[in-house]
C-alpha cells in the first residue's frame, strides 16, 4: 500500500472514532438528532459560505503549484531575514524541551489532533438551531486559506529545518517520513510563511472562546488542542516562531472579518449566545 | 543598499543646518564621502530537503563570519534557482554547491571552470567571474597541450595557484552514498553505483525472474548479506572492493538467463524503480541547461556520447573507433544507430552537435550563445566536418590526447530537432534576452535522443519513466550477432557488462519529500536505489533498514565554495584566502556528512596521481594551504580579524568589518 493511501486511513479511522465520541459527549444526542432531521435544510442555509469555501479550497489545489513558482521567481526572498529576527529561538525550543515522548505526542497532534479540531466545530456548530456561527467558521476558514495563499505567493521562506538541519532536527518527517507524503498533499512543504496550521488552529480555538456558552465543554479541549498544535509547529522544526505569530494574527483577523461578513447579511447580533 | 538609504538620511539632516551656518563646501566634502558600514554577505545553498549536506557548510561559514564581525546572510533557495541566479545572472555573493562531474576526472575539466575568456559568458563555465590571465590561463593553456611530465607540471602549478587565489574553496568530496535493495536488481558497484556505467551494469536478480511475490522469500538471505555489508561498507572504501567482485561472480552466473529475462517479460518485475530528492529530471530533458543538471547521468542515459567513460575506462560508445589524423585531426568512425524517432543518426549530426554547442544560435546572433554545460569540452574543438557517411573529422585546438577524449564526451543532438531551436527565446512572441536562444531554455520535452533509453511520461515534480530503447546498439548489436556471425563484431570496445543491455525495461524516478523519506522507500521496498544525496539523518537509518545496504564510490563532485569575484571585496585573493582558512573542513565531514567525505585542498583530489605532495591532505588535521584559524570547530575570531586587518580590512568599534567601497 502506498505511504500516502496508509496514512489517509489511518487518518479517516482515528479522526472518525473520535468525531462520533467528541460529537455525543459535547454536542449530545438531542442535538444530533436534530441535526440529523434538520441536515438538508441546514446545508442548503449556509450553501453561500460553503461554496466560497469549495471555491477557495479548488483554487489552492489547482493554482498552488503555480503561484509556488511565481513566489519561487518574484517573491521577497525573506528566509534571512525571519532568521535574523528570531535567530535560533526553535532550536531552543527542540534543545529544551526536546523527548521521545514529546515527539510522539505534538507529531500526532500535528496530523490527528489537527484534522479533529478543524473537523469537529464544523459539526458542532451546524448541530446548533441558528447556522450563524457555522456560517461564520466557514468563512473564517475560506478567509484563512485565500489571504494564506496570497501571503504564500508574496513572501517566498524555508522553515528551520531546511535552513539549520544542524540545529533543528526534521522530527515529524525523520520518524514519521509517511506524513510527508500526506502534508505534501495539502501544503508547499517547502514555503513558511505564515503557518497556515497555526491559523486554522487559533481560528477553532478564539470560535470556541467565543461560543463558550453553547459548548462549555469543548472550549477547554479546543484551546488545549490549538495551543498543542501551535507548539507543534515549531517543536517540530516545521515553522519560525515569526510564521506562527503571523498565523496567530491571521486567525484573529478572519474571525473578526467573518463577524462582519456574516452579520452584514441580516442575523441577529446575539443568536449566539442566547439560545440555551 | 543600506549605505545609500543612510548617506540620503545624512543628508537630508545636516542639508538645512550646512545652509544655514554657510560652510557648505565642507559639509559637502563629508556627506559627500560614502560612510563605511557593516560588509554584508549572502550565501546561497540549497535547502536541507533537497541537499542535506550544503546548508550545513554554508551554516558552518555563515556561523564563522558573523563572529569575524561580517553580516552573514543564508539565503535558501531550490536548485533550480539557485543555478540560475549563481550560473546564468552571475547575482551572488557566496554559494555552495557541487561540482558536476559525478565521476573523478581529468585536469582539463578546470579549463572550463576557471578560465578567464569565459567571464562573459552563461553557464558552468568559470561562474566566479575570475580572471588571472598570467598565471592560471598560462597553465590552463599549457596543460592542454604539453604531455607527459611537462603536463603533469603544469597541472601541479595550476592546483598551486588555484589553491592561493581560491576562486572557489573545495571543501569535501563526497562519497557518493546510495541505499539500495537486491531483491530485483543486483551488481550494485561500489565505484560508480549510480553513473550511467553503473545503471547499465546492473543485472535482474534472480528472483526478480519469477514474479514480484518471489521477493518476499528471497529476503531471508538479503537480510544477513545486508547487515555485514552495511558494517563493512561504512569502514571504508577498502572493504568495498569486495563487494564488486562479488557482483561480478552473480554476473557470470546470469549470464545464461539472459536472454531469457531480457525479451518480452514485462511488466512489475523488470521496472527499476529510483527515488530522488531532486524534481529537476521530472521537469526538464535538456542536456545542455545549466540549471537542470546535476551530473546529467539521466540526460547521458537519453543521449549517447560518442564515447563513454566508464571507471577511469574510455569505452567507444557512439563512435565506434576514432584515430589520429595528423597533428590536430581525430578521425571517427560512428556506429549504426537510430534516434528514438526513427531517423538514423548521421555523420551531420555530429559535425552539427560540435558546431551548435559552441554557438545555439548558429551564427544567426550578434555575438554566439555557447552552451552553459560542455563549454570546456567542446572549446577543445576548432571545427567538426562530416567527412563521408560514417566517418567525422574533428580538428582540434593543439590539444593532447586526454584533453581529446574529454571532448568526445559531449551529448550528440539530432540535426532535426535542434536546428528548429537556435532562434532568440521569446515568451509569447517577444524577445527577452538576445543573449538567450530557445536551445538554452528549452525543457525538451520528449526528448528524442539515440541512447540506451527512452522517454516515456513524466509528471513534473512527482514522477518520470523512461523505458528501454531496443533499438539501441546495445541491444540490436548483441541481438543480431548471435544470429548471423557477421564478420566484424558491431559491438567491438564494448565491455561484457554493457552488452545487450539495460536489464531493466522500464526505469521510474520518483521525486521524495527528503532523504529520510527516500531512504524509507528502499527499506520499505517502494524503490530500489536512492539517486540524491544522503544526509547525516538518513544514513544511519539505512543500517536499521533489513533489506535496504549502503553502496558508495568515488565521487568527482565535490563541495566548493563559490565566491563572485566580481564583487568587492570578494575580487581580492587575501580577502578569500581569509575566508577559506574560516572553513573547517574536518570537523565538516564530521559533522555535515557524518564522515562519509574526505576533506580535501585541491579540486583534483578525486585523481591523486596529479596532485603534488604538498596539496595532498591525507593524513593531515588541517588544510595543506589554508588552514583553519583555531581548534577542531571552535574559530579563534580574533586571529582572523588579525589576518584581515593585515590584509587591509578595517573594523569599527562594535567589531564590524567594514565594507570597502564597492
């Protein structure tokens, strides 16, 4: 079997198990009753937003080799520069806090732990009566790919293990060389800036602060999961710090954007919390 | 840059209070002057995914000068780019990188490297911008004529003066490691694994015969040959020896299944499956661009040469015999061959492939646009004439017989093709560069060559598959003659090992995220050899994988520090001198290939019979000319800002060496 075809099912089967126990611990079986009778009406609700999705989503697949070699010709060259802002704070991140065991864990984390939470608000937050926040996560998630891949295109950068392999160890990739084969897939493996992992990550984590109300629950293990993710991205050697800061303010920047877009049509401000 | 921002800055604060306290002469004669700051260099690498081992010299230098008070900048940029902005736009400052010869070879070789006529033009040729026209093109000149003892000088002084002006610093010669597995292909070498030799030398092993499940019992015994070659193979070199031998006894064994597995079996079996992390022959099939090629042991596989060397070993190829005619003339006689389309390959094809090398555009341009890779080889050559169907005149350029052969190892081009191709390149109907034909930037797509193997698909940064070329010599010849008993051999000059083959019908090269990942996919039994370069990372994995063993060889590509002696102060010997002595080329083999390189002081250090004594490293701790400033990786900074100072650099009070005006 392929590295790729392996790691994709196992991923399916981890991701899906725990899905179904997240989903009746947090959401709980009557709103994923409803959810269930309400399914079609539901989708159909948010299918502007999700379109926009689709269509961010299709174009990152298709355009992304391209505007990888626009950035490779035209880009701002700027590998040094993070490097001389920063200098080796990642690979004191790896010499202090680097174990077996850590690694273990934040590689997981990187791969499961990430899909899960990207995975899991959306069926929340369809499960809940009004689709104005589900609305709102899909558009901070299109916000978030589409101002990414510009970033991309604009600003060409190495991540740390590409640039002082003596320092920072590869760790994802030199033990679990299969995942590459998987992030290769969905991400320039080799272009940085910003963390589009970190993004995603903070974005589920500030819509969980936010929504505390509906799901005291997973607020908690949103937050925990996202600042693992966070951490992982560096712990890995994968990202510089400065990538993750600008993923952090990325992710800030599409939930206050998607707030704007998603009331300017017409809901009501205080659905969200007032439900219960 | 930063200077002229800060000199505006200077000016714009002081211009009102010049005017107003009226000594305006003075102040001008101040602001006027450039104010020195902080020397800024960049150095250019490859990064670790796809070369492990140059990022860590350029850290190791980067590291070096900051401490010496220069402002070291890594730029990590993927090879293709960095070939072209290092090769073709001549924008750098430092870069590190290989030298393209995969193989040790002759002295000749820096005549095109550092010649001085070159300095004008594109390409691998002398890309330092170096000039040193009484002393290293004296030699460069003499050593391609003289012979004998009188050569043997010549080339001793050259690595001399090379090694004093350092155009470039080498480094390290690599050992070319590759991970390979046994169970469907065998005769790995340990000279030459992955040279066109070594591809075409490999056999089908035997249970590789049968069918793709046959793998599984065989590797029982893989598994224990492996370990103990593992253990040998990281010793050394010597132990190596062994192996090949071994390999040739399998060979003597297959040979009468041969026939056999070499016809119609296709299919899973007879396909050499190769991962690489270099995406740049899944992209490009153009044997003469500069940033496309490594060694170019695929483009050679595509594209015959007229002859091959194989191990030291000149072997016919093309040609299938050639003398001397007079002082300057070689006379060749071609053998019978096809291009992949059909058309046979004439003597005009030759006489054109010398004439289009040395200029793309066929005279058609103001000035000529020579080929950025062969430049050396084919300068050799004053002109090539078609002399009747078979046979091809070259004249040479009063050179000696060695530098002769070297350029008998160009790609042969077909007429057809290439003639469509010396027009100016243009992007949608307008011209970009006169300087630039579409032969220079052509991604030669199908390739259409008259080598040992085709094209056949590619999907550019994943995967390319050539296939066998059963027309090829190789095989036709081997065919044919075991039918007839013609008279003359058609294969005379061509070794055993090469005859009737490739043994592999189809050969896949698919592109991996890392070495670590390439070596993963020969342990896991997805590939059967490793092409790139393996890194501290992944070399050890490869003991811990149970069917998967090192093989290495000797490499010609060595580690070099390229500097751009066109820009100050890098234009000045003292000054590099003080950078080469910055490097550490011991603990860099240590620590950068994990002990898999000999360091070394001359660029001809793969052929040890033409370096003199005192430019051999041997044994030594410390580079024979330049050696390190400090003890095994720790730098004494204040000695070598010493060794600047006297050279005339000058530092401010933070430490900062000072950029001298450029």
């Amino acid at each position: 079997m392929s590295p790729l075809l392996s790691v994709v099912s196992s991923l399916a089967l981890w991701v899906g198990s725990a899905l179904l126990v997240a989903s009746v611990a947090i959401i709980g079986p009557r709103r994923l009753y409803a959810l269930w009778d309400d399914l079609r009406d539901r989708l159909w609700e948010i299918r502007k937003p999700l379109a926009a999705l689709v269509v961010v989503l299709i174009a990152s697949a298709i355009g992304r080799g391209s505007l990888q070699t626009v950035s490779e010709l035209f880009g701002l060259q700027l590998t040094w520069a993070i490097y001389a802002l920063e200098g080796n704070f990642v690979a004191w991140v790896q010499a202090t806090f680097g174990s077996p065991r850590l690694t273990m864990y934040f590689s997981s984390v990187y791969v499961y732990g990430y899909v899960f939470l990207l995975a899991f608000p959306f069926l929340a937050y369809l499960a809940l009566p009004r689709t104005t926040t589900v609305k709102r996560l899909v558009v901070a998630y299109a916000l978030n790919y589409a101002i990414g891949l510009v970033l991309y295109t604009v600003v060409f950068a190495y991540g740390p293990r590409n640039v002082m392999p003596d320092m920072v160890t590869s760790l994802l990739f030199t033990h679990n060389p299969e995942f590459m084969a998987l992030t290769g897939e969905v991400n320039e493996p080799t272009n940085v800036f910003p963390s589009l992992h970190t993004s995603l990550s903070v974005t589920v984590g500030t819509f969980a602060v936010l929504t505390r109300r509906e799901y005291p629950l997973w607020t908690p293990i949103a937050a925990w999961l996202a600042t693992s993710v966070v951490i992982a991205t560096m712990y890995l050697g994968i990202h510089w710090l400065t990538d993750v800061i600008a993923g952090t303010a990325l992710a800030l920047g599409a939930v206050s954007l998607s707030y704007r877009l998603v009331d300017g049509e017409g809901e009501v401000e205080n659905d969200v919390g007032s439900e219960e | 840059m930063t200077r002229q921002v800060s000199r505006r800055e200077l000016l714009a604060g002081t211009g009102i209070a010049a005017l107003s306290a009226g000594c305006l002469g003075r102040t001008r004669n101040i602001a006027g002057r450039d104010r020195p700051s902080q020397l800024t260099l960049e150095i250019n690498a490859p990064p670790a995914d796809r070369d492990p081992n140059a990022i860590r010299i350029a850290r190791h230098l980067a590291e070096n000068l900051d401490a010496v008070g220069v402002d070291a900048r890594i730029s990590t940029l993927g090879q293709t780019d960095l070939r072209r902005k290092v090769l073709i736009n001549h924008n750098f400052d430092v870069y590190v990188g290989q030298f393209r010869e995969a193989e040790p070879f002759d002295p000749d070789a820096m005549y095109g490297f550092t010649h001085s006529r070159f300095v004008a033009e594109a390409g691998w040729q002398n890309p330092f911008g170096f000039t040193d026209i009484n002393g290293v093109d004296e030699l460069l000149a003499s050593q391609r004529r003289a012979e004998g003892d009188d050569r043997r000088e010549a080339v001793a002084d050259l690595q001399r003066t090379l090694g004093e002006l350092q155009p470039f610093t080498v480094v390290a010669f690599p050992d070319p490691l590759t991970a390979v597995r046994e169970d469907r292909f065998e005769n790995w070498t340990n000279r030459q694994p992955l040279s066109v030799g070594g591809l075409l030398g490999l056999e089908r092993s035997d249970a590789a015969g049968g069918d793709a499940d046959g793998n599984t019992t065989e590797s029982g015994d893989e598994t224990v040959d492996g370990g103990t070659n593992e253990t040998a193979g990281s010793d050394g070199t010597a132990d190596g020896g062994n192996e090949t031998t071994d390999g040739n006894e399998t060979e003597g064994g297959l040979i009468d299944d041969n026939p056999l597995t070499d016809g119609d079996e296709a299919g899973d079996a007879a396909t050499l499956r190769l991962v690489t992390t270099d995406e740049r022959i899944t992209q490009n099939w153009n044997p003469i661009a500069a940033e496309y090629r490594r060694y170019g042991t695929f483009t050679s596989l595509l594209y015959d040469r007229l002859a091959l060397v194989d191990d030291g070993e000149v072997i016919p190829w093309l040609a299938a015999d050639w003398k001397r005619v007079g002082d300057a003339g070689i006379e060749i006689s071609l053998r019978e061959a096809d291009w992949h389309d059909g058309e046979p390959v004439t003597t005009e094809d030759v006489a054109f492939t010398y004439e289009f090398l040395r200029d793309t555009s066929m005279g058609t341009t103001e000035s000529p646009v020579p080929t950025p890779t062969f430049r050396g080889r084919v300068s050799a050559v004053e002109s090539a004439t078609a002399v009747d169907e078979t046979t091809v005149r070259l004249t040479l350029d009063d050179v000696n017989g060695a530098v002769g052969v070297r350029a008998l190892q160009v790609p042969i081009l077909p007429k057809h093709v290439w003639e469509e191709r010396t027009g100016m390149a243009t992007i949608a109907g307008f011209e970009f560069d006169a300087e630039t034909t579409e032969a220079v930037v052509t991604n030669n797509e199908n390739p259409i060559g008259s080598g040992p193997v085709r094209f056949v698909e590619a999907s550019p940064e994943e995967s390319v598959a050539f296939e066998r070329n059963p027309d090829h010599f190789l095989v036709r010849s081997a065919d044919g003659n075991r039918s007839a008993g013609d008279t003359a051999d058609p294969l005379a000059g061509i070794p055993e090992r090469f005859r009737g083959k490739p043994a592999f019908d189809r050969l896949e090269i698919e592109v991996m995220g890392s070495d670590v990942a390439a070596v993963q996919a020969v342990g896991d039994g997805r590939a059967d050899a490793t092409v790139s370069n393996l890194g501290p990372d992944s070399v050890p994995r490869i003991g811990r994988e149970a069917d998967a063993r090192l093989v290495t060889g000797q490499s010609g590509g060595f580690y070099h520090v390229g500097y751009n002696t066109r820009r100050a102060p890098l234009s000045n010997p003292r000054f590099r001198a003080v950078l080469a002595s910055l490097i550490d080329k011991r603990t860099l083999v240590d620590a950068a290939f994990d002990g898999y390189a000999e360091p070394a002081a001359s660029p001809l250090a793969a052929t040890p019979e033409w370096v003199p004594s005192d430019l051999l490293w041997e044994d030594r701790e410390a580079d024979p000319v330049h050696p390190f400033v400090g003890e095994s990786g720790s730098l004494d900074a204040e000695t070598a800002r010493d060794r600047l100072r006297e050279a005339g650099y000058r530092f401010d009070e933070e430490g900062q060496l000072l950029a001298p005006g450029r």
